[in-house]
C-alpha cells in the first residue's frame, strides 16, 4: 500500500521556500505521493478555510517535479469546471510528460459558490460541467500524437451517488477525503455493488485521510480515519490495506491557516506514522 501526504499550498506561511522543504520532507520521509489542492478565485468562503497565498496546482506541482525524483505528484482535488477542458488535458498531459511519468489528476466537481460566480461558471451545473469535461479530457488524451499523456490516472473524489457513478465512468480509483471508517465502509461496498451491476470492474481505493495525532485515544462514532494515538492511525492503515486500498493520502492541515506557519508540527507526525510503518 503506498502512503501519500496532502501539502497545503495556500496560507500565510506558504512560499516556494516551504513548498520546496514541504517535498523535501514527504519524499526524504519515504512517502510515495504528494497532492496539493486547487482554487482559482480566493473568494471570501475560499478565504475563510484557505486563505491567500494560493499556489496553483499545476505550476506548484511542475516546479516541485525538478526538485524530486521520486514521488508521484498530483491534484486533490482538481475542480474541473473551473477550466476549459482542453486546457485541463494539455497542462495535465504536459506535467506527467515532464515528471517522467509521475502525475495522477485528482478530480472533483467543487463548492464554493462565490468562486463559481467569479468565474463565471454555473455552480447549479458543477456536476454536469464536470463529467462533460471529463469526457472530453480522456478523448484528447486518446490523440497522443498531440497531447503525450502517457496514461494520466485519473481519480474521482466525493461520496454523493453522482460522484460513485462518475468515479466508475472516468476513474481508475475512488479518491474519498476525510471519512469515518463506517462511511467509507459502507459507500465503498455501494460503489463496489455499482461496478458489478454494470458489470465493470471496479476501481481502486484511493482515499485522503486526515492525520491528526493525540497523545490520548480519540473516541466515538464521529472519530475519523488517520485521527488519535500513533497505535489508531496504525490500525487504521490496517482497516484500510484489508479493504484492498492500494494507496492512502494523509492530509495533516487541521482546517486552521496559521498551521501554514509552522508545519513542523505536521512533519512530527508524518515521520511518527513514517516510522510506525516500518516496524
């Protein structure tokens, strides 16, 4: 099972130094992948949980591409509406050309209704946009002549019956973020049943957990994957490996900016869960 880590590319302490040390860090660590996440306008319900500086996904990932050599690098999520479709394949296909190999396009049909009117996008037709996109993302690809996308995995984020069936139409995983193990228990055995009723195989199990570790077990129905003692986030690796989840993202951003200030604290438990892996 590969490991990955969520990299905040936005917030008051993010800049290239950091995002540089940030890759550093995850692929010295032995991590496998590294995503960033996507926002074109920093309206005010973007700013509220991911404030300015925003990095984009596709120039941030492109220059951290020079600084490693091994990691896989990709979008969680890429928010497809937000951009032409033909520009999406050519900057993705380009990446992956330029990484040698090593891009994975992470995709959702995203949420922030202000930033969908900023760009003048309808945000009633998000989902809509996003598999029309989609379509005509994976036909541009099918001309390698032109676009060399070697094979760009694609995955598909979100847990809603529309997400499920747009994750077994484009994707090669299922990229689900910040779950219980219940939720995902019981929505991964549906999308599994979905494949089968349409007699597809079904995709990977890719999902984006959160990394919050305590010094006291969390507890309770509400208690999410990746969070309280080393010893749970371990077993919850375990959960995960025995669902067939072949490569799970750790996102250590606790949903306050200032943490962009200091992201020792995040590296602390990336090399605790690093270290747990290897005993």
């Amino acid at each position: 099972m590969r490991l990955g880590v969520n990299v905040p590319n936005f917030g008051p302490g993010t800049d290239p130094e950091t995002l540089r040390r940030w890759a550093l860090t995850v692929e010295g660590l032995g991590y496998d992948l590294l995503m960033v996440s996507d926002h074109v306008v920093i309206t005010p319900d973007v700013a509220e949980q991911y404030p300015a500086p925003f990095y984009d996904p596709f120039t941030t990932l492109a220059w951290l591409a020079g600084t490693t050599t091994r990691l896989t690098l990709g979008t969680t999520v890429l928010i497809v509406p937000y951009r032409h479709p033909l520009l999406t394949a050519r900057m993705a296909a380009n990446l992956n050309d330029l990484s040698g190999g090593r891009f994975v396009l992470g995709v959702g049909a995203g949420w922030a209704r202000q930033e969908f009117e900023a760009l003048g996008v309808a945000h009633e037709r998000r989902g809509r946009l996003t598999d029309e996109h989609l379509a005509t993302i994976k036909a541009a690809w099918a001309n390698e002549s032109d676009y060399r996308s070697g094979g760009v995995p694609i995955w598909v984020g979100g847990g809603s019956d529309a997400a499920l069936r747009r994750t077994l139409r484009f994707g090669q995983a299922w990229h689900p973020l910040r779950m219980t193990l219940p939720w995902l228990r019981e929505t991964w055995a549906k999308l599994r049943d979905m494949a089968a009723g349409q007699e597809r195989p079904a995709p990977a199990l890719a999902p984006r957990i959160l990394l919050r570790v305590t010094d006291r077990p969390v507890t309770g129905a509400e208690r999410r994957l990746g969070e309280g003692t080393i010893e749970q986030v371990m077993d919850d690796l375990e959960r995960l490996r025995e669902m067939g989840a072949e490569t799970v993202v750790f996102d250590p951003f606790h949903e306050d900016p200032a943490e962009t200030l200091h992201p020792e604290a995040a590296w602390e438990m990336l090399a605790a869960v690093a270290a747990g892996t290897r005993k």
